[in-house]
C-alpha cells in the first residue's frame, strides 16, 4: 500500500525548541504540516532523540521525536 506523506505547507517561521535538561535552541519552521516540521537551525548542533517543540506561529506545539537531522536542518514528528 502507497502511504504518501501529508502535504507541507512551507513557511519561514520562528521557533524553538527544548531539550529535557531546560536549554532552549532557536531555528526557524521551513515546512510543517499537522505532524511535524522541518526545522532549521543557525549551527549543527547534534539533537538529542526526543525534544518539545514551540512552534506556534505555525500552531504546532509539543513532544517532537527527531526523525532525521542533516547539518543545522532536522525533521520533527510530533509524538501524538
């Protein structure tokens, strides 16, 4: 079966994100859809698995896993 990913809407928004232990990283949403957002970040920091996404200009708040994270760009799934 053929299960194609949701559309994306792409944007350039502010967000941050938080780490377990309370430190906060900036990046900006390049596309999102109800799921999760692509997220890219001014350095390539290594992401730890699991994050908490603010990304409200966007509507998109919560647990986030990091899918795939290449240079200062990562995928975020929301964890529903």
């Amino acid at each position: 079966m053929n299960q194609s990913r949701p559309k994306r809407a792409m944007v350039y928004r502010e967000a941050a994100i938080a780490y377990d232990s309370g430190y906060r990283r900036k990046g900006i949403v390049l596309d999102y859809s109800a799921s999760g957002a692509r997220i890219r970040f001014p350095t390539n920091e290594q992401l730890p698995a699991t994050v908490y996404l603010h990304a409200r200009a966007v509507g998109l708040e919560g647990p986030a896993r990091v899918v795939w994270q290449h240079g200062s760009e990562a995928g975020l799934a929301l964890q529903i």
